[in-house]
C-alpha cells in the first residue's frame, strides 16, 4: 500500500473563538442620573410681580450694561518730521551706513567670484537705493524676484520702476555680500556666530 500524499501547502491556522461574550452596555436605564443642583436666584433677578399676569417673559438675568471706551486719536511723536527720508535717517544715521558699505565692500572683495560680473565698490548713494528696492519689494510682493525687471507689457502683472534705478544682477551682487560688520577683516578675526552684528 502507498503511503497517503502530504500536501505542500501549510496547514491552516486554527480559529480561537472566546469562551466568554463580550461585555454588552448597560442600558440608559441603569444609568445613574445626573443630580440638579439648585441654586439661589439674587433679589435683583427676581421677576417682578406683574409680569406673570401680563404674560410678559421674566427676567433672569439684570440687563446688560455696554462698557463705554473714551475714543482717542493714534499719534505717533515724530518730532514734527514729516519727510519719509527723514524718519528713516532717525533709525539708520549715515555713521552706521558707512559702516556698513565699509563691511560689504570689504566681503565682496574677497569673496566675489564671479568674472562675468565683476564687482564694483558700493557707495553710500547705492546703499540707500538698494535699501528702497527693498522696501519697495516688501510694500509690492511678487512671486519671484524676475517679476520686478518684466519690461514687456503682455506679462501678466504691472510694470515695476526698479529697473530704472538698479539691474537685477547688482540688485543680486549686494544682496549676495550683504553684511553688517565683516568679522575677517583686519588682524583681528572674530569667530564668534554673533560677530557680524
């Protein structure tokens, strides 16, 4: 007699059923109920007494009192500036923009690799044209920086006067060297991550 053929596919994992039910939810009714807790209603909520033969609703609560704000006019102390160039003077002086051309000029010349574009010194004039370019960008954003150079008029967006003040490509030289204090010039290096301000 042959013996009988075992089969090459594995055995089927046997099912483990509970023994005992799952737990059922107890029913709303055996739920406990929740205790009200009554408190005194103050004299001044009280209904008066007609209002229950009037058929008017009583009154729960006092009336609503609206807080009263006195109105003041912003003002801002200028000093009595009025010159958008003057107000700005007042945070950036022209000891520290020297100070700061000094420091990207100084960068860029060691730094500046590229010799398609050379560097140029900036000058103080420069700085603060750059500076307006900026703010300019800020008051008007646009998705890319190529929007604020477009010179066509079928482009899709409004034309923008910075191309008649600055390029792009210095726009981007003194973008790329910008700094505020050059930390490797002179003999005295500092390495710390907080030297260049």
């Amino acid at each position: 007699m042959e013996a009988p053929r075992r089969s090459n596919r594995a055995p089927k994992p046997k099912k483990h059923f509970r023994s005992t039910p799952y737990p059922t939810s107890k029913p709303r009714s055996a739920l406990p109920k929740p205790q009200k807790v009554l408190q005194p209603i103050p004299a001044e909520c009280t209904p008066p007494p007609d209002s229950t033969s009037t058929g008017a609703p009583p009154v729960i609560f006092p009336q609503f009192k609206s807080l009263t704000i006195k109105q003041h006019a912003a003002e801002v102390r200028t000093g009595g500036l009025q010159d958008p160039f003057q107000l700005f003077s007042l945070f950036f002086c022209v000891e520290i923009l020297n100070v700061i051309v000094s420091a990207i000029n100084s960068y860029a010349l060691r730094n500046h690799v590229s010799r398609k574009h050379s560097w140029k010194l900036l000058s103080l004039p420069e700085l603060y044209v750059w500076l307006g370019c900026v703010m300019y960008m800020g008051v008007h954003p646009e998705p890319t920086m190529d929007y604020y150079w477009r010179t066509a008029c079928n482009a899709g967006g409004p034309l923008h006067a910075i191309p008649k003040v600055m390029g792009s490509v210095r726009f981007q030289q003194i973008r790329r060297h910008l700094t505020i204090v050059d930390r490797w010039e002179g003999t005295h290096q500092l390495t710390a991550w907080y030297a260049p301000i």
